[in-house]
C-alpha cells in the first residue's frame, strides 16, 4: 500500500479527517503531529558568542542533531566561521542572543549583534551570502556549565568546551523549534546599511 504525503487532522479518532501537505498521514494519524511546512534539508551553525570565544555547532544535513565543532578565539572567529560555513556547505547561521530575564537586550546581546555584522559584512564581502538568525539563549551557558559537571568533568576543564555546548544547546533549541513550527527559529539579522 502506498504512503501517501498528507497530514491529517487528528480530532475524530475515527475519521481521517481532510488532508493537507505535510508530514505522511500515517504519522500524522498516530502521532496527531502536524507541520506548518516541511523542514529544509542543510547543515546549519550555531554559534555562541562570548568575549574571549566563540562556540560553533553544526547538525547533519536532516537538521536532527546538533555537534560541537569547535571553540575559536574571539579575534579570528569571523574567518573561521566562514571557513566552517565553507567546509560543512552550511545554509544558515544562528547566533544565540543573550537576554535578560525581563527580555531586554544587554550588553553581551549588543555584542552578538555586533559579531552577526561583521560576519555578514566578511561573507557578503566573500560573495556569500547566508541568512543570519539571531536566537533568545537565556541560560545556555549556565546550563552547559551544569551539564558539563553532572557529566562529571571538573569545572577548571569546562572553559575549553563550554562555549561549543552552549553552541550545540543554541542550535538544538532552533532546530526543534523549526521542526515544530515549521519556520526558522528566532529573528532575521538586519545587517546595518542595508
């Protein structure tokens, strides 16, 4: 029998209910899941941004599961990011934006903002151009901190890879909330001068 690619209304558990596109029916029926939009397919970055470093993460090109790739220095992680941008053939950027617990922005969200222009600027400059999302990450890196010790790693070791776990929780968020809704997580970049 074959699938057919609808989604289903799951409110009468013994209707079908009308069809829309979407995730197969089969699922939809059982699960009562249902997507606005399918996913896209492509590698995106997720990147958090601190003084010292930078955390870059990626996730397979089914966008299921974000990896640590790796934590640069502040002063040369524009060009990494791009070179990482370049090597994993990634199709989007997202940079978590710290807020305050009132939602206002702080001086570490001005400092993301501010990298998310320079590597718009380097990239653009590089004829490549990708979207740059900015996303809420309150307490990503108090929760990586906290991973990182119920992991059973001393907390002297946590500063070589806080910064990609925090990256990895910043892109997991987007992936499971674009998977959700099916839009991108957070707010498109709006690169100053343009």
């Amino acid at each position: 029998m074959a699938k057919n690619r609808y989604v289903y209304d799951a409110g009468d558990p013994h209707d079908e209910g009308t069809p829309r596109p979407g995730v197969s029916g089969d699922a939809a029926a059982i699960t009562g899941v249902t997507s606005a939009a399918p996913f896209q397919r492509g590698v995106r970055l997720g990147l958090d941004v601190g003084m010292a470093r930078v955390g870059v993460a990626a996730c397979d090109p089914d966008g299921m599961l974000a990896m640590p790739v790796a934590t640069e220095p502040r002063a040369k992680a524009v060009r990494a990011v791009a070179l990482h941008l370049a090597t994993l053939d990634a199709r989007a950027i997202v940079i978590g934006l710290p807020r305050t617990l009132r939602g206002t922005e702080s001086a570490s969200a001005a400092m993301a903002r501010e990298f998310a222009q320079q590597l718009h600027e380097f990239l653009s400059a590089s004829g490549v151009y990708v979207p740059i999302r900015l996303i809420d990450e309150r307490f990503t890196t108090v929760s990586a901190h906290s991973a990182l010790s119920a992991s059973g790693r001393k907390h002297k070791s946590h500063r070589s890879v806080v910064d990609q776990v925090a990256a990895v929780m910043i892109l997991q968020h987007a992936l499971d909330s674009e998977r959700s809704t099916g839009t991108p997580a957070g707010d498109l970049f709006a690169p100053r001068g343009e």
